[in-house]
C-alpha cells in the first residue's frame, strides 16, 4: 500500500470471548470434546425460546411491513411502547423521538464511541465489557481508563478513584456503567448510582448505562434504571432483547437519550449518532415489531422470573464449590448470568500445570504457553486441554487487573451444571498444587 491503511486504534479491537473459540475448536478437531462456558448466548447454551415467544413472531411474519425498512430511529409503534413504559416507571420521562434503534446493541456501542470527538474519554469499569473497552480504546487510540470495581469488597465500585481520574483528566466527559454488569453480574445499587449521578453533575459530564440485563434482576439489592435516577443529567440508556428474549440472532437494541435538552454539545451529540444511524437507513425490522406483543403478554415477566430464579439457583451450587478453593474469591451475582472466580493474588505462578491426556492438545498447551502470557490466560488454556472446559481469562477477556475467569450460569441441566463446576474446581485445586 502506498501509505498505511489501517486505522491507528485498530490494535485495541479484542474480544477474546470469541477469540478463545479458534483454540478450542482447534483442540476439539484433536479430539478434547468441548463445553463452551465463554459465551453469554442462552439458545446457544440450549436454553429454549418459548413457544408462545415464537407465535408472536410467527404472527408477526404474517405483516408485510415486517419485510420493509423502518424509519431510521425504529418502527414508531414500538418506540410508543416503550417510551410508555419507560415513562410509567417513574423518573425522567421520554417520547418516541428519544429512542433509536441499532442491529444489536454491539452495533449501538460502536456508533456511541466512534461519533465521540477523538480527544473526548469515557471512564468505564475494570473489569469491562470488551465491547465498550475495546471501541473506547479503538475511538481514542490510546488505552480505555477505568475505575475499578473491587473483587475483595463484592464488586462495588471505587468512586474515589472514579473521582480522582475524572479530576485528573478533563478529558472525560462521560462514565460507563453496565448494570447488571458483565462479567461479575455486579449490581449497582440506588445509593450508588445517586452517588454516580452526583459525579456526573458536578464535573458537568453525561452517563452511559448498558441495560441490557435489566431484566435478569435477582439479587437482594435495589435497582433502578438509570432513567430512574439520573435527574437533569444527560445520559444514554442502552436496552435490548438479545438477553431477555433470548433472540441475540435478531440483531435488536436500542438507545434512549435522557435529558438531551439540558446541554447543547450532548444534544449535538445525539444528532450525530441518530445521523450515523441514517447513513444505514435504519435497524432490522421484525424483531422490533414483536417487542411489544412479547413484553405485553402476561406471560414475559413470569418467564423472566422463572429464568432469574433458574441463575441464581445455579450461582449458588457454583460459589458453594468454589468456596472450598481459599484462593479463589467469588461472588454471588445479582444479575445478568455470568459468574466469576477470581484467583487471590500470588496464587498463580508461570510453573503451574494440569496433567493433558491428549498428546497433541498437551502439545499445543505447552507452545501456547511458552511465553510471558497472562497467568489466568495460562490457567484457562490448560483447564481447556486437560477438561475441554472454555472459560475466559479476566485480563485478557476483560481488561481486568485481576487475574481470574468467567464463566456462565446457562447450562441449562443443573445436574451437568455441578458437575462442570466440579470439575473446574478439581483443575483449580490441581493447578495450584502442581
Ligand atoms: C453488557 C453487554 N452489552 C451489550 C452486549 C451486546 O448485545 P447485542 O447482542 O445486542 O449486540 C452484550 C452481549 O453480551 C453485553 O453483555
């Protein structure tokens, strides 16, 4: 090439979720059967659509315009429910004009960061959805800043920290929360997000909150969207259906923006992303035409509360194993359905090995690991050759300090379920003392 054509932040673009698949899918082919823990998909995982679920799709494939384009920011129908029951639930309230809709909720993520002016930062968790990490990263050529949330003190978040790094750097202009979030299913409680929203004010900057598992609630904290709390400061509030249908396949999420006319460069903003959003046209059509006939039906919250009390019954079988490992510190979650076991700190040594039956895949470990790597990463390449077991490491996976994995609470066989954690915990135990 004449000149070089890639993009300066393309090297921050990492989703080792995925990534990880490639490995194992190259020790299946060598003969270690796989169980995929690394992905939140539940129809992947075998999780069943309802029945009643697929009827309103099927009904809604007998529309024509479900076979059309929608307006650009969403079918006006769906965007009037949900502006409804937005607005019911109390705080700031919405109109249809507020709510956009994308191709998947990774779509939205990537328009939000890459319509950012490049200087302009969002400080968001440690660990982080890579998704959000990775484009923030991507948008501003330079490494995502965060704040943590602390392992040793159930995943809440260090507002001191977010406090000092919004003070250092004027160049943050917004805060990321993922509530439930992805990978602790950490929630954030009202006080926290009052506390959150305080910041916001005061330093003049707006809020993004992923809502995605806003519906997958379980914990005994108190919730509240970030629509419920966020007063007169501008924020974004990002919800879609991929989790809660579950329909990932359908491409569906939306974006609602709160408060749009409280500050003209937010406003600006918006613009820009509703334009971005027009350059497509628009989102995919069905999925959308079904969301209100599926989350009007008497039937959608009880299902959800069945599915909630499916995870947590299995958060529980997974943090008594893992409890009997000292090294390890896990949480319950809250919400969402992921769990994380996170090694406590000079437990994992670059030494450590797991005995790999399977010569070629003990192989493949071993060149795999030959090098510095991270020492979870480590860990999970020699948990997948020695028990197919597919985890993603905390650091690499999710741009963590600490070193540790994440796994599901999808399977949905709770029998099979505890006896995966059983194994995982057997390898653990193995690993450290090797
Ligand atoms: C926190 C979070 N946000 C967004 C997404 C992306 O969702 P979608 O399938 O709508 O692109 C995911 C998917 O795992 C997620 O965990």
């Amino acid at each position: 090439m004449r000149q070089s054509i890639v993009h300066p932040g393309a090297e921050n673009l990492k989703y080792e979720i995925r990534e990880i698949v490639e490995i194992a899918k190259r020790f299946n082919d060598l003969g270690v059967p796989i169980v995929w823990e690394n992905i939140g998909d539940p129809v992947g995982k075998g999780e069943q659509v309802p029945d009643w679920i697929r009827e309103h799709l099927i009904a809604a494939m007998h529309e024509d315009n479900v076979y059309g384009y929608s307006p650009t920011k969403g079918l006006l129908s769906t965007r009037e429910y949900i502006a409804y029951e937005r607005n019911i639930e109390g705080g700031i309230q919405i109109t249809p004009g507020d709510i956009l809709f994308f191709n998947g909720l990774g779509d939205a993520i990537s328009k939000l960061y890459r319509n950012l002016h490049k200087d302009a930062r969002i400080i968001g968790p440690n660990p982080a959805y890579p998704t959000h990490s990775s484009a923030e990263a991507a948008h501003a050529d330079s490494a995502h800043i965060t704040y943590s949330l602390d392992p040793q003190n159930g995943w809440k978040p260090d507002l001191n920290e977010m406090e000092e790094k919004i003070v250092q750097d004027p160049n943050i202009v917004g805060i990321l929360i993922v509530n439930p979030d992805n990978p602790t299913g950490f929630v954030y409680d009202i006080p926290t997000m009052e506390r959150i929203v305080t910041l916001a004010q005061k330093y003049d900057l707006f809020i993004i909150s992923d809502e995605i598992y806003s519906n997958l609630v379980y914990g005994e904290v108190s919730y509240k969207k970030l629509a419920g709390v966020i007063g007169d400061v501008p924020g974004i509030g990002m919800r879609g259906i991929s989790k809660e249908f579950p329909w990932p396949g359908a491409r569906c999420g939306w974006i609602e923006f709160y408060n749009r006319d409280k500050d003209p460069l937010f406003n600006q903003y918006t613009q820009a992303i509703i334009d971005s959003k027009m350059l497509e046209v628009c989102s995919t059509t069905l999925p959308q035409r079904t969301i209100p006939t599926v989350m009007k039906d008497e039937r959608y919250f009880p299902y959800l509360k069945d599915r909630c009390s499916a995870y947590k019954e299995k958060a529980l079988i997974a943090k008594k194993i893992f409890s009997e490992v000292p090294e390890l510190i896990v949480e319950i979650p809250d919400g969402a359905f992921y769990m994380t076991a996170v090694f406590r700190d000079g437990s994992l040594t670059t030494s450590q090995t797991l005995a790999i039956e399977n010569d070629a895949v003990r192989g493949e470990v071993e060149k795999l690991t030959l090098y510095d790597m991270a020492l979870d990463k480590r860990f999970v390449y020699y948990l997948l050759g020695a028990t197919g077991i597919c985890v993603v490491p905390m650091t690499t996976g999710f741009n963590a300090t600490c070193n540790g994995f994440r796994f599901t609470l999808l399977e949905p066989d709770v029998e099979k379920f505890t006896e995966i954690m059983g194994t995982i915990r057997d390898a653990v135990v193995g690993y450290l003392k090797s």
